[in-house]
C-alpha cells in the first residue's frame, strides 16, 4: 500500500521528506511484525539482539562496549538491558580476569535454549517480503548500504 493511503496524507513537501516518513513508517512496520514473534518468550526484541550477539561470540565472553558497538538498536541502553537478562537467568556478569574495571558478559545454557526456541524468527523475513523479488531485494540492500555511506 502506497504511503500516502497509509498515513493519509496526500503531499510532502519534498521527496526527501517523502523518504524519510517512508522510512520511519516502514521500520515501525517492520518492528511491529517482528514483535510478534516474542510475545510469549518473555524478552524484547533489544534483549534478543543481545543475546544474539553473545552467541555469536559463544564460548568466548564480551564486555559491555562490545555489546554497545554491535547492537542494532544504538539507543537502548546495553547495561539495563544486561541487568534484565541476568534476573532471567539468561546471562552471567563476571569480574574480567585481565582488567578489573571491565565486566565480562557470557550466555547461559538457558540463553542458548531460549535463542534455539526462538530461531524461527530468522525465517520471518521470508514472509515479511514476499512481495519483494531476490533481485529487488538486493538492490534495496545496497540501497540503503550506499544511503549510510
């Protein structure tokens, strides 16, 4: 459905600002969807992400900064989240043996049953752009790669 029928608003001052709202628009639509899928694991979609990223460095720990640098989403707040899947049990904070300032973050095995429960999630895309064509899809890929640049 074409922007303008979705927000009903018929004119933008610019296709600049047309792209914009259209991006915003489309990444809220995008989260929405994804949320579903975690509706009943008892963790957001921030605190997924950082458990992804520490089973990706699985077996070896990580510190916070690390966690920051690679989290999707840069406005969350890492170590509120780390606080949060400690009470679940979901990770482990640590005194890092080589510098005692830094904290050493590491997933549970509990953490890796509840990513392997969710690796479901890694198919939604496939229904979230079935409208899209391989081809499309990796030109609005490189698309929005070039618009970061």
């Amino acid at each position: 459905m074409k922007l303008e029928d979705e927000i009903h608003q018929k004119k933008f001052s610019s296709e600049f600002q047309k792209l914009t709202i259209n991006l915003i628009y489309t990444n809220n639509w995008i989260a929405s969807r994804h949320a579903e899928y975690f509706k009943n694991s008892d963790i957001t979609i921030q605190q997924y992400n950082v458990l992804r990223i520490l089973r990706g460095q699985f077996p070896n720990p990580s510190s916070v900064k690390l966690i920051k640098e690679r989290m999707l989403d840069k406005m969350s707040d890492a170590s509120r989240i780390i606080d949060k899947l400690k009470i679940k049990k979901l990770v482990v904070r640590k005194e890092c043996p080589i510098d005692r300032r830094s904290v050493d973050i590491l997933i549970t095995e509990k953490g890796l049953e509840l990513l392997k429960s969710l690796d479901a999630v890694d198919e939604a895309p496939k229904e979230l752009f079935k409208s899209l064509t391989i081809s499309e899809i990796k030109t609005l890929n490189d698309l929005l790669d070039k618009l970061r640049d």
